[in-house]
C-alpha cells in the first residue's frame, strides 16, 4: 500500500507531500488544475519513462520519493530477499530522480536499482488504470491476455509458446537444410571432382616447403660443394687447416701444463676444442661426400612444386588448407547421401512437436472456453452494480480453422478471443468497438479491473478519471463500486463528478496557484467544511451558496462517508 509520496519539481508541482489512507481516496480539482501530474509523478516513481520536461521550470532534477507498506504483498517480500534488501518493518522507501543534464538514479532502501528492477518490483505493488487505458478494450488482442490472466494459464501458455517456438525453428531448420541439399544435389559431381582430384595430388601438410628447400640446394650444388670443401679444408688435419693446429697446440700446453699444473684447466679446454673440431670437420666431410647433383630429381621436383602450385592457384593458397577443402567437400558428399535419413529424424522431431502443440493448444482452448463463461458472468455482475443491470456481456472463444477444418495453432494457442456486449435485453451481442459508448467502456474496464486485480496481492489501484462519459445514477454506482473495492484494496482515483468524490474515505483537493510569473500545483486535504465545498462546487460550482452546500452535506451524510478523524500533516504545498 502506498502509505506517502513526496514530490519536488516536478512539472508544475514544487514542494508536496502526501499521506494516503487505507480504502478509497479521491482527488479532485478544476479542469487544468493538475491533478493528472499527481498521476505522472506516481507513475514516475514507480518506473515510467524519464524525460527533461519532467522538471519544473527554473530546477535542476525532479526528485520523487514513496513510502509503502508491503506487509500484505509477499511476493514483494521475496522479490526484495532475492536481491538482498530489508525492508524497514514491512516498509520501504523507493526514491528515484531524474537532472536536467539527462542522469537519474534509482534507490529502494538505499540501494542503488536499475529502472528495469524498479518495474519489476511495483508492478507487484501498485496497478494503474489511466484515463485513456479503457481505449485498450478496443483491442481484440488484449481480451485474449485479460482472459489467460483470469483462467490462470500464464505458465501453460508460456510451455506452449515454447514448444511453438521449437516447432518453428526446427521447419526453419529443415527447409533450409533442404535448400542446401538441393543445391548440393546440383554441386555434387563437382565436389566430388574436386576430391577426386585432390586425393590424387597425394600432398603432405609440409611437402611444399620439403621440395622446396630441396630444389634450392639442386639448382646451386656447385656452388653448395665448392663452399663446403673450403670450410672442411680450413677444419681439417692438412696443410694449415684448424684441426692440425690445434692437435699441435694441444701437444705442446699438455707438456706445459705437466711442468706447472695451473695450466690443467687451459689445457684441457684446449682439448675439448680440438675435439668439436675433429668431429665437425668429420660431419662436414660426411655431408661433402653425400652431395650429388641428380638432374632427374630436379626435373621431378620442379614438376612436383608446378602441380601444387596449380592447385593452390585452383583451391586454396596453401597446401593444408586443400586439404582442409577436400575434407570439406567430403563432409558435404556425406551429408547428401545421408539427408533422406536425416530427413526422416527432422519430420518425425516435428511431427512429435506438432503432436505435443496440438495437445497444448487444445487443453489452452478448454480452458479459455470453461473460463470465459466465468468471466464474462463475473464481469456482468459487477456492472450491473455500475448502472448497468440489463447488460449482457459474453467472452467469445472461438477456434481458427483452415479451409479443411482443422485448428490452425499460432503462438498463442489456436483461439479468437472477443469481448461481446449486449446493452440492451432482447439485443444481438456486437463487439465492444461497435456498440460500446465512452461511459460503458469506463464501466467495462472498471470491472475487468476488479475481476482480476482479485487474482494478485497488488494491494493498491490507481484509476486516473475512471468516470469518463457517465453521470447521474451510472456514476453513483461507479462510486459505490469503487468504495466497496476500498474494503480490500487501497483505491485512488481522480474524479469530476461529486457521486463518486462524497463516497471516498480520504478526500484531497488539487488546486493551481499562480504567483508572479510562477504557476505552481497545491494539494490539500479535506474534511469537514472545506470538502463539504469541494462538494457543493463539483455539483453546482458554487462553493457558498446555501442551497449547494446543503446539498452537498446532505450527499455526504447520505454516503456516510464523512472522514471522522482528519489525519494531520497530509500535505504541504
């Protein structure tokens, strides 16, 4: 329940707070005096969309802040556990602002909370019902979501939107599988060319780079063998050559080093060189000997390199991702050949899915179909407490069927689902848009709100000008609707009609105060003599004159509704 609201610069409204009652409170004012902004800033808080114009003239941020009572609202209490927020004995506090320079900011208790959060939280606190959402009725779309939320098949119709979800992916899945395979049908003597001839290559990942560096050493082996030989001279054991240097050396720091033993490390370093370069003019040798210049081998490998270079000039740019290809192209061979059983698994997956939809959407229809005589008698009960006593109302649910007969099953079940009233006895029912006036679809939405606002813990409805359209004996019956809805729920409402503002438990006047250049919004509480001329001017516009007061008083004492104890501090403007 919303227990007070503050409100600071926003719109035309500078500096107000107000404490709201349990049952029903109305708010009431002159045309233009702002009563909506009261609305808009409620809405604000309880996370409508932001916007620059939201600030009053002259002010840097708009700041809204409410207090609730969430005692009888336990899935509030759960949402806050999951998220690790206290409520302070049952009560919280929501502020949430927004700056001129286009940054706002979110707070429940104190913590910081996205705006997608903040919804989530006080759609379970408060539901408001705006002066222009009966316009919603007009839409056929919105009767089907008002009848699951009254059949209670949210969470079925959820499991059936998900198995129509799979059912459409999986035909998206296989058509356009089946596109592929046809094409593929197309392609496939030209893939399994491409194979065909890439398996007779015969190629290795690092063949290319092997002949390569093979070929490099054919083309240049004088000049290979002459470089060789010289570096094997200048290594080895004739002439000059490093290895009969060494051996000399060697001999003579042995000999040295037998006389005085501090050479014993030099001498054997020494030997270890002579050593490596024993051993290294011996594999040098070794590879001088094996040098031979074969002209068939090159002429072999010039050929070899000009076949992969043909291929890769073909397939790819390199020889791994040829193969990468040829493998490709096998995969898809593979896939050809197996799509009829492929096939075969895809239309029994959907067959199994349109079996398991039917099912769903059917069971979706008997309910819709059991629960829409309810609703409908539900709803006529109501408005026939709304001045309205001879209007039938009827749920039509009707099937959508195909030119064979069959149930055409879409994502939301295979159903129609229509308001129809009939305002008069012996009269055809017609739907809403076609027969309905302004005030009837006031009092319909009125009703469809309290049928359903019975199934959730919402504890507080908003109805900003539910009174749209009616007057005389249909607005007392609003009235008396709207105050036995007070018995259960926190009601607020705004009004211009005095039947339905005398039957209220709290009564607040919205007034627009021009200072200077300044127009700024007050509100104030009534009671007592102040709503008796609330009263007297909503009937008569005369706040003095004896005959309206009185009739005013009397309007009062006859709804009995007269707040007995006024609460003190509700507002300051």
């Amino acid at each position: 329940m919303l227990e007070e609201i503050t409100v600071r610069d926003f719109a035309l409204i500078d500096n107000i707070s107000l404490q709201f009652s349990p049952g029903f409170n109305i708010l009431t004012g002159e045309t233009g005096a702002g009563k909506s902004l009261l609305i808009g800033a409620i809405s604000f808080l309880l996370g409508a969309k932001s916007d620059a114009a939201l600030i009053r003239e002259g002010a840097d941020e708009c700041v809204v802040t409410g207090s609730f009572d969430i005692a009888g609202t336990p899935p509030a209490t759960d949402w806050l556990a999951e998220r690790g927020i206290e409520a302070d004995e049952s009560r919280i506090v929501i502020r949430r602002a927004y700056k001129s320079g286009g940054r706002g900011f979110i707070y429940i208790q104190g913590q910081a909370v996205s705006r997608s959060d903040l919804l989530s939280l006080t759609a379970l606190l408060v539901d408001i019902h705006g002066q222009h959402e009966h316009q919603n009725l007009l839409l056929t779309e919105n009767h089907r979501i008002l009848l699951d939320r009254f059949a209670g098949i949210e969470e079925r119709l959820d499991s059936y939107a998900q198995t129509y979800r799979q059912l459409h992916s999986l035909r998206e899945e296989r058509e356009k599988a089946e596109a592929e395979m046809r094409q593929r049908h197309l392609e496939a003597d030209f893939l399994r060319f491409q194979v065909q001839e890439i398996t007779a290559a015969k190629l290795k990942s690092d063949e290319k780079e092997e002949l390569e560096t093979e070929e490099n050493v054919l083309t240049q082996h004088e000049k290979l063998f002459a470089s060789v030989e010289m570096a094997y001279a200048g290594l080895s054991f004739s002439g000059d050559g490093a290895a009969s240097s060494l051996r000399k050396a060697k001999t003579a720091l042995e000999m040295a080093s037998s006389i005085d033993p501090r050479l014993m490390d030099q001498a054997k370093r020494l030997t270890d060189a002579f050593y490596e370069v024993d051993d290294l003019a011996d594999s040098i040798r070794s590879y001088r000997d094996s040098l031979s210049f074969d002209p068939l081998r090159l002429e072999w490998i010039e050929t070899r390199l000009a076949e992969i270079h043909r291929l890769e000039k073909k397939y790819a740019a390199s020889v791994p991702e040829i193969l990468e290809r040829a493998e490709n192209n096998k995969t898809k061979l593979i896939a050809s050949e197996n799509w009829e059983e492929d096939r075969a698994k895809m239309d029994a997956q959907i067959e199994t899915l349109q079996e398991e939809l039917a099912s769903r959407g059917m069971e979706i229809s008997i309910a819709r179909t059991k629960a829409s005589s309810h609703l409908a008698a539900a709803i006529e009960s109501i408005l026939r407490t709304m001045g309205m006593p001879n209007t039938g109302f009827l749920v039509s649910v009707t099937p959508r069927r195909n030119e064979s007969g069959n149930a055409v099953f879409g994502p939301n079940g295979c159903d129609e689902v229509e308001f129809l009233i009939s305002p008069n006895p012996g009269s055809p029912t017609r739907p809403l848009a076609r027969i309905a006036s302004g005030g009837e679809l006031s009092r319909v939405a009125l009703a469809v709100k309290t049928v359903l606002s019975g199934l959730d813990n919402v504890e507080t409805l908003i109805f900003d000008e539910i009174d749209t359209g009616i007057g005389g004996e249909a607005a007392a019956s609003v009235g008396r609707h709207l105050r036995e809805l007070g018995k259960t729920r926190q009601v607020l409402c705004i009004t211009h009609l005095a039947s339905i503002a005398s039957m209220a438990s709290s009564h607040f006047r919205v007034e627009k105060e021009v200072s200077g250049a300044s127009t700024l919004t007050r509100i104030a509480y009534l009671a007592g003599k102040e709503r008796t001329a609330e009263i007297a001017r909503m009937l008569a516009g005369d706040q003095e004159g004896e005959t309206s007061l009185a009739h005013a008083a009397e309007l009062l004492r006859k709804n009995s509704l007269t707040a007995s104890s006024p609460v003190t501090g509700r507002s300051h403007g």
